[in-house]
C-alpha cells in the first residue's frame, strides 16, 4: 500500500461500495507467494455465494499468474454445521496439512 496517496478523498453518493473479490484475493495469495511462501491454504465457507466463488477464483488465478500449480489439496470447504469441539484445533481439522500462510 505503500505505493498508494491517500491525501485526497473522493466523495460519492451511493448507497453501496463494494470489492473487486477477484483481484483482491488475487492481490493477497500474490503478495504472499512474492514473500515466499509456498503452501498457502484458502478457507471456504459453505455456500455458493458469487463472494465466495469468486475469491476461490483469485486464489487460483494467483498461483497461476506466479506459474505455481494450484494446491487443490490447500482449499478447504468448511460446513458450519460440524460439531465445533472437532474443529477446535485448526491443524486437525485439516488433517494435518497446514499451510505456511
């Protein structure tokens, strides 16, 4: 963010402001792989919200744009609907496969 003048504010009137999903998830696995890290893992929450959807797409998108293999095996589909006493240590709860990030 470093990069970016935040000395001007811009006004609209509108009644909504919303996010580019996409590129922000994008934006975030690509900073991440830039600093090094090599699993990173990409939590879902149940649904098939476009939100949802679409920031799974720029996880993906990210690994591609950096010439990585996606790891399918680092995206996780959480169901809320699951005992919570089984998913109160994270690690277990994704069988052991942990990410760097």
């Amino acid at each position: 963010l470093s990069h970016m003048n935040f000395s001007e504010a811009v006004l609209i009137d509108c009644d909504f402001a919303g996010l580019d999903d996409v590129e922000s998830s994008k934006a975030a696995v690509e900073y991440l792989i830039d600093g090094g890290h090599t699993r990173i893992a990409h939590l879902m929450d149940p649904g098939t919200f476009s939100t949802i959807e679409e920031r799974a797409q720029g996880y993906r998108e990210a690994f591609v744009s950096r010439g990585l293999t996606v790891p399918e095996d680092l995206i996780f589909h959480l169901d809320w609907s699951e005992d919570p006493a089984k998913v109160t240590n994270t690690e277990a709860a994704f069988g052991g496969t942990w990410g760097s990030a």
